[in-house]
C-alpha cells in the first residue's frame, strides 16, 4: 500500500528531485516517491495552513484520496 506523505516546499521540482535521490529524512524512507498531486498557493502562511489541516483533520485527506480514487488506508504526515 503506497503511502502518503504531505508536506510545504517553495521549490516543488527541487524538493521532488532531492525526494528521489532519497536526501531528505522525512521521505529517505519511503523510496521509491512519486508526485500524484500537489496544490499551490499563494503564500507561504496558506500553505502552511492546509498542511496543518490535512495533517490534523482526516476529512480533509479522505477528500483528496476519494477525488484522487485512493483508498482510506495510508498514514499522513
């Protein structure tokens, strides 16, 4: 089962390129990493926001994974 990691970047390609090559602690151990979906925003204060949200509130992510048709299983955060 894949799991499911969220978190803020200024960087999108940057962080995913660092992702894959296994340099950053928080996802080193979930390599292989792929990038199924991602939001934008625009500021950093909003986007620090929704990762609170997502990471605190299981309703928020189980509307990503239905829209993403992703099971309810997996850990966040």
């Amino acid at each position: 089962m894949p799991r499911i990691y969220i978190g803020c970047a200024n960087n999108l390609e940057k962080r995913l390129k660092e992702d894959i090559k296994g340099k950053v602690y928080s996802t080193k151990k979930m390599l292989p990493v792929e990038l199924i979906y991602y939001e934008a925003y625009p500021s950093k204060d909003y986007a620090y926001e929704r990762e609170k949200s997502l990471k605190t509130y299981g309703s928020s992510l189980a509307k990503i994974k239905s829209r993403l048709r992703l099971t309810k299983e997996g850990r966040a955060g």
